[in-house]
C-alpha cells in the first residue's frame, strides 16, 4: 500500500475511534436522562396514587 494511502487509512481509523466513543457517550448521557426521567414518573404517579386513595378515603366514592 502506498503511504500516502496507508496514512489516510490510519487518519481516517482514528476519527472513526473518536466519533464512536463520542456517540456512546452521548448514548449514555440520554440512558441516564431517561432513566431520572421514569424516577420522576414512578414517583409522580405513586403520589397521584396516595392522594386519590386518600380522598376518596376522606370524601367517599364522590366524583372529584
């Protein structure tokens, strides 16, 4: 191979190295987003959960 044509290679290898380790960590940055993101519905709905026990424990089965 030429070395002109075998530096490209080695430059071209590099970037791809790069622009890989640059995608999984924008994939794990959205991974851990996600992840606070369903925390956050998990604990949303868990409290919709307790005050509607609790008013319909307070107020009988009356439309809200």
């Amino acid at each position: 191979m030429a070395p002109k044509v075998q530096e490209m290679l080695h430059e071209n290898e590099a970037r791809v190295k790069v622009l890989t380790e640059e995608w999984a960590g924008k994939w794990k940055e959205m991974a851990n987003i996600l992840q606070v993101c369903h925390t956050i519905y998990k604990l949303f709905s868990t409290f919709v959960k307790k005050i509607s026990t609790w008013y319909v424990f307070n107020n009988g089965y009356k439309t809200m």
